[in-house]
C-alpha cells in the first residue's frame, strides 16, 4: 500500500487490537479497536481525509481524539476538566512525545497544551495473553499556579458505529447484578456510583454490543474500571455514529487541586474487544484477572472449602458452641473457617464496638488463639472477619479519636447500620488499624481476612475539608498492601454488605470477593452471571445457606442450594449441626464433589449459555474438555426440554458424556427418555458437530434442579 504520510502506530494482542493516528504536534486520533485485523493493514488515508462535516459545523470538529479536550471544537464530554481559578478552562493537546516502555505492547503518550501548561501522559498496553487493554492517564500541572480537576476520564474508547446497545449491571443489597440493556441512540448513557466504594448499585463496567452479538459470536466490548472508589461511565455518539466511551473515577468538586509539578493518576481502565460474543470478553477479563492475582506461595492453591460463620451464628459467639461448630464443619470436609462479626471487645449486635479490635474478653478471656489451635488442629486455616474503615459511635476508638472520622464542617455526620467511617488518608489512622490487625493476625494465626465495608460514604470530607473520596480508596488499599507485605501468606476476602466492592481494583491485593448477602440460590443464579462477566469464578465466594433464605424466606432443597454454589468458590454458611441427618450427609457429598471438580471448575474458560426453556447454563473448563452445569431455576414453559447448543465445542470431535453426581445423591428415578436413564449407567457419545449445531439433548428438569455433566473429546 502506498504510503500516504500518516504514521499509525497499533497495539496488537492476539486477537484483540487498537491503532492510534499520530503526527507531532497534533492530536492523536483513535482510528481503530476491535477484533485483530492482521499485520500490515492501515487505514485507507489520514483521518484529516476522510471526514466532511455538514453544515454549520466548526473546522475540525467531529475528530476522536485519543483524549478529548473541553472548550475546542469538540462537543461530547471532554476526557479532562480542569481550570485555575476559572482561567484556563479550554484546552487543546497535542503530541509532545512518545516512547515504547515495551516494543508493540506498552506505549505511552506525552500531550501537552502549552497554553494552560497542562500534560497528559496516557498510558497504552496490551496483554496479549488475555487481549485485555490496560489505560491509564496522567494529568500533571506544568504551570505556575494550582490546576483545579473537575473531572478526569482514565480512558476515552472510540467504538465503531455498529455497536448498539450496552448490557450493564445495577443493584442493591442482596440484589446485586441485575442484568439491564440499553439502546445506544443518540442521547446518552451514563452510569455512576458516588457512594465512596463501587457500589452494589453500579458496576463500573459494561459489555457493548452489535444486532447480532450473542453469547458466543458477534462483536463485543468490554471494560472496566479497576477503582474500588466513586465512578464513572459515559457512551456517547460521536458525529459518524461511533461511540466515545469514557471510564474513570468520579471526582467531587475540589476534590483534587493539583499544585505546580503534582500529578494526578487516574485508576487503570481494562478494555477489550471480541467477535465471540459476550463469552468472548467474560473469557478476556478472566485471564487478564488470573494474571494479576498475587497468590500465597505464587500460584493458587485449589479454592478451599469455607464455613463463614454469620448466618449460622450471627453475633452468638460462644466459644464451646464456636469448637462444636468446627468439629461439626471439619466432619464434613471443611477446609477454612472463617470468624465473622461479633468477636471483638464489646460488639453484642451491630451497635456498638467497630474499631476495637482486640477479641472480647468476655467471650474469648485468652484471645482468639484457644478457637484459632482448636480449628486449626482439625486440619482447617482460620480467617477473621474485619471492618477497618468503620468505628461505632458506641467505641473505645471513637471515644478516643472523634476526630478521626470522615466528616464535613457544620453537619453533623450520617450514620448507617449505627456506624461511622474512619478517615483512611490520615497516616494516624492507617498506623492505629495495622498495628491493631496486625497484633490480631499473629496472635491468631490468622490466613486469611474477610475485609468488609458496610456502608456509603456521606459528609466524605478529609482533615483539610475538602472531600476525600479518593484518597480514602488510596487509604485502604495502602493499608490492605502493608498487611500483605507484613503477612504474606495471608488471603482476603473483600466485602461490601455482600458485593459492593466488586472491581479489578482489588485484584492485585485480595483472592475472593464475598458476592452477596443474599444466599437465596435462585437469586444467587443471576447474581453469579452478572459476576462472571466480569471476573472468574474461583473469586466468587458461593455460599450454601440455610433452606429458608434469611433475606428471601425463600425454601430451596440442599442439592439446589449447593449446586449454585458450586459455580463459584464454595463455602457453607449455615449451622450444619441444625441439618437433619439426611441433608447433612448430602452437604458432604456437594462438598466432596466440589474438591474433584474444583481443578476444572476453577481453570480454562468460564461460558455461560441459556435456552428457550428457561435453563441457564455455565461450562468450566477447556473446550476439549469441560464441566457443564446445567440449572433449572423455574419450571419450563415447554412441554418437553430445550436442546443446549455448545456453539463453542471441537466440531471434528467425539465426545464422551458423563452424568456427574455427588456421592450420595438419591438414585433418580426414570426418566421416561431411554437415552437419559441409559446415561445414568455409562457415558455415552455425541458428535461435537452435533453439539455445536443441534445441541446436547436436555435430560427434562424440575424446577429449582440442576444436572452436571462432564463432556470430554475423544
Ligand atoms: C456484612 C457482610 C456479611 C456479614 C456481616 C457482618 O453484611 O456482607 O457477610 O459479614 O456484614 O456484620
């Protein structure tokens, strides 16, 4: 091809690219993301060639500039707000510089507009090994006085026009992930968390699609903001019908006031583009999370079997009660149990005592370390539940240090579930909470933490007065980091009231996310698919709860229960010594059948499918060889089963079926259908071509049931 005098430099990963139009001095122009095109090809001509505007447009409006400045000509939402004092408020960048940290991988961009004596330094890579963009922006102050940011965009994606709708997720308490889609017209679409941590109300990422994207094929996008903070996502149409889609950390006003030289680091961004649907991008973001996690010993250990303590015992805390429930747990092939809220000095009920983390001397009079050897000598780890951010107004701490809370001049402060929310920037704070969870740790030898977070922010102002949202995210990570240099065999577990701190964020620092308090298995199905979007499975905490649901008062059968547990990383969450003999017995067979199947469920690729009959679906595993979990959460509006097609298999292979149950479970009875019973006695074989094309048959389901199947090529 010709060269036409445009440089376009590209990241490629292996599937997955992104080319950039740059000359000096001018703006760089997004000129392609999307599903690799190969090596060699270009653009037909510059940018600059291309457009022509209609009427009554500015000269240079309509470019998709890689960062979108306020003020020009130029429309949508700008990447940057920022002013001083007012002045300076428009701004134009232009390319300044631009090195290759890691030759086709990792470029950053230097833009500066010397006018306002602004710099933009925007962080571009690729991994190749999960087609996962990773941005970053940087914005630096090279002038004289303090560069107030009103709003700062880690990554401003340019989409092709015919993407037309975004899935996304909202929700609240134990009622996360709730599936929503909206058109992508010629308004916008905004999603935002302003509560102080991510929110159960709004995931800060989304799935963009085209007409014809489906589970398994079509052009997909996806991205995410690693920032466990406020947030903030907008898709807007540019003049071609393209799409700009902005990602970045919401910013309250005066938050950030940079002063000459300061920088402001915005959060990572992780963007991917597929044409394998929505499985291809949930496929991307598993393998770029696998690559982050930072594991105990440097690889994952298989995902231990918990028993969380709180819906069994909630606040009773009595320490024989506490030994017979671990001996109860370890009969039935528990692996860690986990302490949760109520063994701290003071904390009777959720009023009083956060912040004061020594073990209460009424319930534990020689600390935790009696029940921490007790579990332990059964063969069992030991965790802890923690609320570092949090003090009670009924508190030592808070008695000491009223001073030391989040908190705005003149209002008085918002409490929720009677709680307050301790200033994480101040070093004070963050010395006090390592010292005193340090000390808990080693006293009890504790591997493992579950670190909640159970309420928003409000009134968020810092020592200074000034709001302090993000310093207070900088603040715990920071202290999450130093328990982890000190402690580096120890995992944790975040939590939000269930999953209200589900982001990336974490991901280099913690191994589990709790996902949700509710632990009604119906409702935990769709929770887990909008989890698995985003992140893998053996991150997902998937509990098995007591039959009657406490947030739902829904009644669910133990196979159920634990089959949807069974989907993500298992643990029980129940007082197993209540269970009649019968459900106990099958509780150890799920558990038993969750350690051999733990490899697979946990490694390869997660997919997730649905048929027209109401079944949900996930596989786990390599396509030659995979899981299959097959749910039945109501009953089927079809007389007779829907086939599943597995459009993903090996076409020119045989495969072996299996019927997986765990031991124990009551012998089925017949199902009418010969092949079914049949399967009941030996595998037997179905053409990949067959399950790709017609599908695997259904064997017919029950409400609330599910099947496990293995599939393995031959
Ligand atoms: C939150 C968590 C629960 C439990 C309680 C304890 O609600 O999500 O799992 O730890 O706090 O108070």
């Amino acid at each position: 091809m010709a060269d036409e005098g445009f440089e376009v430099i590209w990241l490629r990963g292996d599937r997955a690219s992104l080319a950039l139009e740059i000359a000096p001095a001018a703006a760089p122009v997004w000129r392609y993301f999307g599903p690799d095109l190969g090596v060699g090809v270009r653009p037909p001509a510059p940018a600059s060639d291309l457009g022509a505007p209609a009427g009554f447009s500015l000269d240079g409006e309509g470019a998709s500039d890689l960062f979108p400045a306020l003020g020009g000509p130029g429309f949508g939402d700008s990447a940057l707000r920022a002013h001083r004092g007012g002045q300076d408020f428009a701004q134009a960048f232009t390319l300044k510089d631009l090195a290759w940290p890691v030759t086709d991988r990792a470029v950053r961009l230097v833009l500066d507009d010397d006018v306002t004596a602004v710099r933009a330094l925007i962080d571009l890579a690729i991994d190749p090994a999960s087609d996962v963009f990773t941005v970053r922006t940087t914005i630096e102050n090279l002038g004289r006085g303090a560069l107030q940011v009103d709003a700062l965009a880690a990554a401003a994606l340019v989409l092709p026009a015919r993407v037309n709708a975004v899935r996304f997720h909202t929700g609240r308490h134990a009622r996360e992930f709730i599936p929503e889609t909206a058109p992508l017209g010629r308004g916008d679409w905004r999603l935002e968390s302003r509560r102080g941590l991510t929110s159960h109300d709004a995931f800060p990422g989304a799935v963009v699609t085209a007409a014809e994207t489906g589970f398994d094929a079509g052009l997909a996008f996806g991205a995410q903001i690693a920032w466990s903070g406020n947030h903030a996502q907008v898709i807007q149409p540019l003049d071609d019908g393209r799409r700009r889609w902005l990602l970045g950390a919401w910013l309250a006003p005066g938050e950030v006031s940079l002063a000459p030289g300061e920088r402001l680091v915005s959060p990572e961004v992780w963007a991917t583009a597929s044409d394998a649907g929505l499985n291809g991008v949930a496929r991307n973001f598993h393998r770029a999370a696998r690559g982050r996690l930072v594991w105990p010993g440097g690889r994952m250990a298989p995902r231990p079997v918990h028993l969380n303590t709180w819906e069994g015992v909630y606040f009773d805390h009595r320490i024989e009660d506490l030994k017979s429930l671990a001996d109860e747990a370890a009969r039935l092939g528990v692996e860690r149990f986990v302490l949760d809220d109520g063994w701290f000095e003071g904390r009777r009920d959720d009023t009083s005592a956060l912040g004061d983390w020594r073990a209460d001397p009424e319930r534990y009079p020689e600390g935790l370390a009696p029940l921490s050897a007790h579990v332990r000598a059964l063969g069992m780890s030991f965790g802890l539940w923690v609320e570092p951010e949090m003090v009670s107004r009924r508190s030592q701490l808070f008695a000491a240090h009223p001073d030391w809370i989040l908190r705005t001049p003149g209002r008085e402060p918002v409490e929720g579930r009677h709680q307050l929310v301790l200033d994480l920037a101040r070093p004070e704070v963050r010395e006090h909470l390592f010292a005193a969870i340090e000390a808990v740790v080693a006293s009890a030898s504790v591997s493992y933490l579950k670190w909640d977070h159970n309420r928003a922010l409000a009134y968020a102002g810092g020592a200074d007065g000034r709001a302090g949202y993000l310093a207070q995210v900088a603040g715990a990570y920071a202290l999450m980091d130093r328990l982890r240099a000190r402690f580096p065999d120890l995992e944790i577990e975040v939590c939000a009231g269930g999953g209200g701190r589900i982001d990336p964020g974490w991901l280099s620092r913690a191994h589990r996310f709790w996902t949700s308090d509710c632990l009604d298995a119906v409702s935990r199905l769709e929770i887990h698919r909008g989890f698995l979007q985003y992140l893998p499975p053996e991150l997902m905490g998937a509990h098995v709860g007591a039959a009657r649901a406490h947030t739902t008062g829904r009644t669910q059968s133990i196979g159920f229960r634990a089959a949807v547990a069974l989907g993500g990383h298992f643990g029980i969450e129940l007082d197993p010594r209540s269970l009649d003999p019968a459900d106990r017995a099958r509780l150890a067979g799920w558990i038993a059948f969750y350690k051999r199947l733990r490899p697979h469920l946990h490694s390869g690729e997660t997919r997730l499918g649905e048929t027209r009959d109401g079944k949900v679906w996930q596989a786990h595993g390599e396509r030659d060889d995979f899981l299959l979990l097959l749910y039945q959460a109501s009953p089927s509006a079809q007389r007779a089963p829907a086939d599943i097609v597995l459009p993903f298999v090996d076409t020119g292979r045989l495969y072996r079926l299996e019927r997986l149950r765990p031991p124990g479970d009551p012998r089925p009875r017949p199902t009418g259908a010969a092949f079914f019973d049949r399967l009941e006695q030996a595998p037997q074989e179905v053409h990949g071509a067959w399950l790709a094309g017609q599908g695997l048959p259904s064997p017919p389901l029950r409400a609330e049931t599910c099947a496990v199947f293995r599939l393995s090529a031959s």
